[in-house]
C-alpha cells in the first residue's frame, strides 16, 4: 500500500509532509501532461499538414482517374445498349430531368451524344395530348 493512499479512500486531511508530497506528485503530473499536450499539438499539425498534402494529390490525380474510367472504354453499341437497359418499364416515361432519357444527357458529353443518338431512349417517351 502507498504512503498516502489512505488519503483517497477517506475524508482525512493530509499533514503539512503528505501536503508537500501531494503537490510535488500532482507538478510532476501536470509537466508530464503539458509535455503530452504539447506533443499531441505537435502531431495533429502534422496530420494536418499531410491530410491537405493528401487533398492536394487526390485532387491532382482525379482527371487521370477519370481518364481511365472503364465506361468510357466501352464500345458505343454497348452503351446504347445500356442506356436502353436504364428506361423504366413500370410507367410512361416522361422528359424529368431525375430519370432516363434525360439524366443521361447530363453525365458527360459523352454520353449526351450517345443518348442523343440513340433512338429507342427518346421514342418510348410518353407525350400526352390534351
């Protein structure tokens, strides 16, 4: 048993030697919790530091990712084929933006022009005449 662990179970007031024991324990403590605090103040700037080194390769490498995509080295016929796959079959479609035809067009100007050229997308929409 320590010295002074009867102070922590117990309401009794240390003497004037446990009191200097107590604040000798409790600075050696808080200068090893500022040496920690310190360090840990250290390495988040670090991570910091690498985390915007990290956002700045990501962003520079996405073009060249993108460039590699594997859709885009799919023949056309495929993609129409695809496309055609995307149209909804349990109502009329409509020209919304939110579904296909449409959406397709938006993706890239890629497939905009396949979309566009691809006849079956736009002739299954429904056009009501009132």
């Amino acid at each position: 048993m320590e010295p002074l662990e009867h102070l922590f179970t117990t309401n009794h007031a240390p003497t004037d030697d446990e009191r200097v024991i107590l604040n000798d324990t409790v600075v050696d403590y808080d200068d090893k919790l500022a040496a920690i605090t310190q360090k840990i103040s250290a390495l988040e700037e670090q991570l910091r530091t690498l985390n915007e080194e990290k956002t700045v390769l990501l962003e520079a490498c996405e073009p060249f990712r993108r460039a590699l995509a594997p859709f885009r080295r799919l023949p056309e016929d495929v993609a129409r084929a695809i496309f055609v796959a995307c149209l909804e079959t349990r109502w009329n479609l409509t020209m919304a933006e939110t579904e296909a035809p449409v959406l397709l067009t938006r993706i890239s100007r890629a497939t905009r022009m396949i979309a566009l050229e691809t006849p079956g997308l736009w002739a299954a929409i429904h056009i009501p005449i009132i």
